[in-house]
C-alpha cells in the first residue's frame, strides 16, 4: 500500500469534547415540477438537503425559498441511464462532445439559485463512465461545489473521480422511500440512524411524494434526539478557496480559523476563513482508504491527487473534535 510508504503519526484529540450526536444528512431529490408538494417540503424542519432538477417550472423559486430558510441546496443532475428513461431538460449523456456536456452543466448549474453542490438523478450509464465523471468534477471543483453520489449503479465512478479533482464527495447509504409503505419508511429512516450512529453520519435520500413528506413530517417533529440531528451538507462538505491554498504545513491545527499561513506554493495563505472542522493535512501521495480506516472516519476525506492535498472533515459542526494528523514522506 502507498501510504505504508509514509511515516504516519496520528492523533485522535479530544478537547473535553462533549459526546456529539451523529449527522442525518437527509437529502429529498426531484424537486422542481410540483409546486405544491415543493412547497410542503418547505414546511420540514432545517436543515433538509434539497435536489432541484434543472429546467422545471419551479425550481428556481423553491431553490431560493430553500436556501433562506436554512437549507442546502443541490442541483439534481440529470445523467443518462442504462433502461434509457427520459432525462428531462439539462440531461447530460455520454454521446455529448466535451464542449456540449460541459455547457449543459454549466446551465444546469446556474439554472439553480444558492447551489452549493450536486447529486446525479437517475445516472447508472453516466456514473460508471471515468472520463465523463472527471468533466462532471472538473466543474465541480472549478464551482467550488460538492457532489453527492446517489449510487444508481455499482459500477459508479463517481466518487474516485471526486477525490481525484478534490471535490468533497459522499454517497448515498439508504434510499428511504422505494418502497412507500409507512412501516417500510421507518424501517429505511432507522436504518440510516443506525448507520449514522455506527459511523458518525449517514447520507438518507427520499423524494417528494406525499407518502414520504407525511411521514418525515411526523418523525422530524417528535422531540429531538439525542443521538442524531439533521446536518447540512453545505456545512459539512463545503471547501474554501482560503482552505484549498493553506496546505502546506505537515500538522493540522485546532482551529483554522486562527492559523496563519506558511509554507510552500500558498500565497494566499493569510486569509482567515471560520472552517473550524477543517483539518488541512499534507497527504504527499497518502492513499485515501488507509488514512480513512486509520481515521475511523469513514467518507470524511477528500483529496486532490494534482496537489497533493488531503481535507479531513469532522463529521460535527462544532469545533469540539479535532483530528490531528501528522503526515512525513
Ligand atoms: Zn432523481
């Protein structure tokens, strides 16, 4: 293994953390054509993460909604699929030359008010294509924007592309409505608790279908717990332009916000930013899994593989977690 090859030193530290609960990243898909159940979604509680497809009637409106009110906001991308259903407007399929794809993308993109990041709808063709995937990333990274994999198709390359652009990337671990039966939804909404609760955060997707915001009315509305919360993705995924240039010390620090910059090929190093959960590590040519499994901290690192830069991000907002790593080649 690469990273065999590297003297690591971590450290997990913990100052007087208190026990945090574990992030529901809760992700509602498809929004944009029914007013009516959009605005419904408006009515849950922030913050939701919610996936506007392009092009449709209503989406810029709701996005704009969205966002005010607390919540994250994505661009639902339309991607092409291997049963060949209908993508909609602002579809991107494999056949696109590089100039049409990249365009259709960008009008996707700014079809949609505050979009912080994208998902892919449908996708199962597209995400298992490398090359396009590093177009889809390339533009995510020049936006400054995250992707969540919605993971239509195990083959996916969705996510090796993100890190290897640097583009911060989760995937989907539960679908919560494919089944919209009430005692399914809870069974697919414990099951994403579970998972959050086994690894510090769990990426639940659902869609606007009434059974679903029925029932997410009712479950988000009983008193809140105490080992999960409802977590922003755009505020735990998002990455600085000030982050993405301070990378040159070997050890992270407490709290960024305070760190001055130093070291190689970061000249605008100097200016502050409040990402208080960003650990900024030096990975030379560490190898994500490794650093992952060493972390215990599954899905929390990004890198760029061109500049050798690794992001670990803790999975609570509060800065009361940090972790520390030190890496020498
Ligand atoms: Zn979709």
């Amino acid at each position: 293994m690469t990273a065999r090859r590297l003297c690591l030193t971590l450290w997990l530290c913990c100052w007087g953390f208190p026990a945090s609960a574990a992030d529901l990243l809760l992700v509602i898909d498809d929004i944009g054509n029914n007013r009516a159940l959009g605005e419904q979604l408006l009515t849950l509680p922030a913050p939701v993460n919610m996936a506007f497809l392009p092009h449709t009637p209503y989406a810029a409106r709701l996005a704009t909604k969205a966002a005010a009110q607390g919540h994250t906001v994505l661009l639902h991308a339309p991607m092409a699929n291997k049963s060949g259903a209908k993508l909609g407007p602002g579809g991107l399929y494999p056949e696109m030359s590089k100039d049409e794809f990249d365009a259709t993308l960008n009008a996707d993109l700014d079809a949609i008010p505050a979009v912080s990041g994208l998902n892919n709808h449908m996708g199962s063709l597209l995400t298992q294509d490398c090359e396009r995937m590093g177009w889809v990333m390339a533009i995510a990274r020049q936006r400054q924007l995250f992707f969540i994999d919605s993971r239509t198709t195990t083959a996916t390359c969705a996510r090796q592309a993100a890190l290897q652009a640097g583009v911060p990337v989760l995937g989907r671990d539960v679908f919560l409505d494919n089944d919209r039966s009430a005692e399914a939804l809870a069974r697919q909404f414990d099951k994403a608790v579970a998972i959050a609760s086994k690894y510090g955060k769990a990426v639940l997707i659902g869609h606007p279908y009434p059974e679903t915001i029925t029932f997410l009315q009712q479950r988000l509305s009983q008193p809140a717990s105490s080992s999960w919360q409802l977590a922003a993705l755009n505020d735990r995924l998002a990455v600085t332009t000030a982050a993405k240039h301070r990378l040159a010390s070997l050890t992270t620090t407490r709290n960024m916000s305070h760190r001055k910059g130093d070291g190689e090929g970061n000249g605008a190093s100097n200016e502050d930013h409040s990402d208080n959960d960003t650990a900024v590590v030096h990975t030379a040519d560490a190898d994500p899994q490794f650093l992952k499994h060493q972390t215990g901290r599954p899905e929390s690192l990004s890198t760029a593989a061109d500049q050798s830069i690794g992001i670990l991000r803790l999975p609570t907002s509060n800065s009361s977690r940090l972790l520390r790593i030190h890496l020498q080649p």
